[in-house]
C-alpha cells in the first residue's frame, strides 16, 4: 500500500515532492520508491579519469545516452548506506569510508575510474544535508541512499566507457521486508546459484541481481520470505540471501560465509564480526555447509537494508527446520548493539558514526 501517489512513474519535481512530504507518514515506511528533493551528480574526466565538479541538483530523471556502456554491457555498481536520525534530532551516517572502498573496489573489478574516499564521504555529507528532511523521525527507519557509479560514456564494442557517471538519490525506507511482522523464512533453492567463482559476486555489481529475480519471485510465491543461495560449484556451502550475507550461531560460535569472491563484503557483515568477537564470541569466516545450518541455535541476515533480520526457519528439500528467535537470542542482543549505535543510543566507541 503506498502512501502517496506518485505521477511520472514515481519521479517527481521539487514542486511535486513538496506534495509528498506534505503527505508523509513516517510510520507506513517500508521499502517503496519516494523521490526526494537533491540528488548529487559528478562525471570522471574522459582524459585522466578524475573526478571533479560535483553538484547537487533538484532530482529527477537523467540523460543516458543509448550508447552507453551501462545499458549495453552493464558497467555499473551501487551502494547502499542509511542516515539515521538520533533521539535529539540530529542525522549521522555509518563507516561511509568503508562503502567508499567497497565501490572502488568494485570499479577496479568493471574497469571504471571511481571518486577518492574524500570526495565519496563528502558527496554523502552533501547530499544527505540536502534531503535531511526526509531523514525519517528517529525509530521510524532510516534515509537509504543509493550510490551509483556506471559507464555513462558511449561505446559501440565491448569495452570500457569512456567517461563514468557518480550519482547519489536518497530514499526514506523502514525495512526491506515490509508488512513482516515475524521472522524470516527462507527457501534454500539450488536451482540457481547467485554467483559463481570468477564472477562478480564479491562486488556490488548491478548485474548480480536481476539474475535473482525469477527465483526470489517464486519462493516469495510459496510464502517465503526470501532465498539462500548455495555455492555454484558443489551445491553444499550457504552463500548469500538475495540482498544480504547470512550468519549462524551455534552456541558461543558464530559463523559465515567467507569473502572469497562470490560474497559480497557487507559492511554490516564486517561490523557484526567485530562486535560479536568484543562481546566474546568465537567468530568464524567458513565455508558453512547446508547440514551445519540446519543444526545451528539461530540464524540471521545482516545488510544495509535488512539491518540485522532474524531467520525463523529455513526450508531444504521441502523440509522446514525451526531456530530459535525472540528476545533472548544472541541475535537479539547483536541486533540491539549495532542499531543503538547507529541511532546514537549507545556510545560509539569506534569512530565509526560520522555525524552530519
Ligand atoms: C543494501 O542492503 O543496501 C543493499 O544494497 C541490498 C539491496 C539489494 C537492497
């Protein structure tokens, strides 16, 4: 159920998302399209690759030209970061270093230029001070900002773009899984797996995802709530969920999937590794095969999107095996750590908040 009524497929001018704020309701949130006021643009140099020239502008739609090498050989990347609103009604974000790195990284994989670290953190600060009204009020979720990076410039080969095309928009969102009011059910389906060796699974490539579609749409079909995916080789190791890397507990051992290449490096993934190992768990990067899971306590998700989303049952083989969730869970009390530091709750002990 969407709250406002979106013209132009969901784009809007600034005249227009007046009309949509106007219209808000922070608490019917989920994960839909709401344009906001600013978006931030900067083009490499088709030289030297470099970056400058950066500038916000009102959103709206953008001029790609049908030669470009993202619409015709899919050169692109995303990010995915939050701005939080704390109980004092200030806006800060999360490790955006850590997401600049990621993209260059990932530039590096599809040979585009990608912006500095500096430029990267400073397009974020620029473009959230810009749409910091969207910042939803603190406790009704998060503005999710989606950093794009593709191959705006022409070709006609298969080959690099010439010139690169930085854009960030902003979205207020509450929580991927909307309307879910239980535990997350997934559906191991090895029909397909997301990403091979060699491939681009370990990058936020944007050609990792539609390949997903047609699986995930079937198991949402049968009630599910998602899919876990297995290793494209043997069909036995747990990789990713469709938009988030997967963790186990078994007693005081905590495990996921290792970043070899076919998992991305969630950033969330990497915090919760860390503030598990501070609160004394055994944390370990393995290859988890499907037999280990189904004998695990509990089961979650960590992502941007997601945050961290507990995992009520896992489903193999049209078998369904049950985990323990609720408020007495490891999951819970991870769960409780990482948003009470990224909503300013709980002390950031780690210069990892960056307040804007
Ligand atoms: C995120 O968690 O921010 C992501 O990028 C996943 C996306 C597919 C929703």
């Amino acid at each position: 159920e969407t709250f406002y009524q979106p013209t132009n497929n969901g784009e809007a001018s600034n005249r227009e998302t007046e009309d949509i704020y106007a219209k808000m309701d922070w608490d019917k949130l989920g994960f839909d399209v709401i344009p906001t006021d600013y978006m931030y643009i900067m083009k490499s140099n088709e030289q030297d690759g470099t970056f400058s020239n950066g500038a916000l502008v009102p959103f709206g739609t953008i001029d790609i030209n049908p030669h470009s090498a993202v619409l015709n050989y899919g050169q692109g990347l995303f990010e995915g970061m939050k701005a939080y609103r704390t109980t004092d009604g200030e806006v800060q974000i999360f490790r955006p270093e850590e997401n600049a790195l990621r993209m260059r990284m990932g530039a590096e994989r599809l040979l585009m230029p990608s912006p500095s670290v500096e430029q990267y953190v400073e397009a974020v600060k620029q473009v959230v001070r810009a749409n910091k009204r969207w910042v939803p009020p603190h406790g009704k979720g998060a503005l999710y900002l989606r950093p794009l990076l593709f191959g705006s410039g022409s070709v006609m080969g298969i080959s690099p773009a010439p010139q690169c095309t930085f854009l960030i928009y902003t979205n207020p969102i509450s929580n991927i899984y909307k309307g879910r009011t239980e535990s997350l059910s997934l559906l191991i389906d090895n029909k397909l797996p997301r990403a091979y060796p060699g491939g681009t699974g370990g990058v936020k490539n944007i050609g990792n995802y539609a390949p997903v579609f047609q699986v995930v749409k079937e198991a949402k079909a049968k009630g599910f709530s998602d899919v876990l995916f297995l290793d494209a080789v043997e069909h036995k190791y747990i990789e990713e969920v469709s938009s988030c890397n997967a963790f186990i507990v078994k007693g005081k051992v905590i495990s996921t999937s290792p970043t070899l290449g076919t998992i991305l490096p969630g950033i969330t993934r990497k915090t919760i590794i860390e503030l598990a190992s501070d609160l004394g768990y055994q944390v370990k990067e393995r290859k988890i095969s499907v037999k280990e899971l189904l004998r695990a306590n509990e089961v979650f998700c960590t992502g941007t999107a997601v945050g961290i989303s507990d995992v009520g049952s896992v489903t193999y083989k049209n078998k369904c095996i049950k985990f323990k969730t609720g408020p007495d869970t490891v999951t819970q009390k991870l769960y409780d750590l990482i948003t009470g530091i990224h909503a300013g709750l709980l002390e950031d002990k780690k210069g990892w908040i960056v307040k804007i």
